[in-house]
C-alpha cells in the first residue's frame, strides 16, 4: 500500500511584518485557505492538519476544511520557536505514522499548482528520496553577482573578494534558493533529523510566481497582481 502524503500548515496568530498576516484577503479568501484548498483539492494529499495557537485561526481553518486536532502551545508560537519542533508537535499529538509522508505548506506562499507538487512528487518516488524541496533559480544567477551592503552604502561581494566586473552571466553555474512553496520528508526521517536540509535531500525547480513569499504589505499586493493577471492558482 503507498504511503500516506499528510500536509501540515503552519500559521501561528503573531507576525511582526503584516498583522494578522495568516487571514490577510487574497483575491477575496483569507491568506491560509489558498494552502488550505490546495491541500484538499490536491489528488495525492489525503489529509489537512493546521497547528495553530490562534482560536480565529482556527475557526477559519475549520470553515475551509482543515483539520484542527489541537491549539499550539504559545512557547511554540514565539519569534523563536522553531517550525521543526511546530512539526513534531504535530507528528507526536496527532500520532501520525513514521511510516508516511508528510508535506509541509507554508500559507506565505499561496501560489501553488498540482502540476508542480505533481513533478515534486515524481521526483521524490523515481529518486527514491526520503526528503525533497522546491527550489526557484536565483535571478542574479550566482553569489558572484550578489553583495552585502554596508552602512555606508557601499558593497563587499559574498563569493569572494574579487568583484564580478568582467564575469558574464552565461558563463556562471546557476545557483537557487528555497521557495518555500513544498518542503517533503518521510515522517521517519524527519524524526531522526529534525530539518529539511542534508546531504541526500532531493529538490524540484517550481513555477517561477510559485516564488513569491508574503512577508509585508508589498508583497501582498504583488501577489494580489499574480492572482489577479495571472490567474489563481490550482
């Protein structure tokens, strides 16, 4: 019998960048029900849990068909708190089986296609992975072309101290970035080590508008463009 694929969302009530980010309208649904709706919708996601500590949330949450085992505890809803340990708190009070697949959606990132979780999850089986990311080309190409900025403006390259005056684009290995749309592992592994991250994770290059986080107001009306020029998702 194949592995169950379980999604976890995350949405904690605080958020320094926009207030009540999480129920925030986007293209007229609250910012978590485009995950939520995602997750149900979606052929190969059998349940939906949300861990939240907030009870608007959660009522929210519920309206859309999410499943609300528990209100989080506040000492893991702080700036600090981990989401790895957000997610074993899931694994652990819901009691799910080491033996299935768990996906974490983030709400911050709402634009999210079947086709993309589709490619995710055939990487994941063919490869024979035990954990995969999305994962989004930089726009820069690589560190060589990218700089910490100083307090008086001026700049210190990040991959060396020679700056990229004469290095063409074309000619750089292309580096990414986590999108933040899918993180996968098997519960098991997850378990054995807490994180998304080592040496034999795999990853998918998602859609590019997949790309966009919401972390302050700008980026919602950005995404509200996505949604409104480009079509939403699904």
């Amino acid at each position: 019998m194949e592995n169950k694929i379980i999604s976890i969302i995350t949405a904690r009530e605080g958020s320094k960048g926009i207030k009540n980010k999480n129920i925030k309208p986007l293209s007229g649904e609250p910012l978590i029900a485009w995950s939520i709706k995602f997750a149900l919708e979606n052929e190969h996601i059998s349940d939906c849990i949300v861990s939240t500590d907030s009870y608007e949330i959660a009522k929210i949450s519920e309206e859309y068909g999410a499943q609300i085992p528990f209100i989080r505890d506040k000492k893991l809803a702080t700036d600090k708190a981990k989401t790895s340990d957000v997610i074993i708190d899931v694994i652990k009070r819901c009691a799910l089986s080491n033996n299935d697949v768990f996906v974490l959606l983030e709400p911050t990132s709402p634009y999210r296609l079947h086709k993309s979780f589709d490619k995710c999850k055939e990487i994941f089986d063919k490869n024979k992975l035990r954990k995969i990311v999305s994962i989004q080309e930089n726009i820069s190409s690589s560190f060589r072309f990218q700089f910490f900025r100083n307090s008086d403006t001026t700049l210190d390259p990040v991959f060396s101290s020679n700056y990229a005056n004469d290095i063409r684009r074309q000619d750089i290995e292309k580096s990414f970035f986590l999108d933040g749309s899918f993180y996968m592992s098997y519960i098991s592994d997850f378990l054995k080590n807490p994180g998304f991250l080592e040496n034999q994770t795999g990853s998918f290059v998602n859609n590019y508008f997949s790309s966009f986080e919401i972390d302050s107001e700008d980026d919602l009306k950005l995404m509200q463009a996505i949604f409104s020029f480009i079509g939403q998702p699904f």
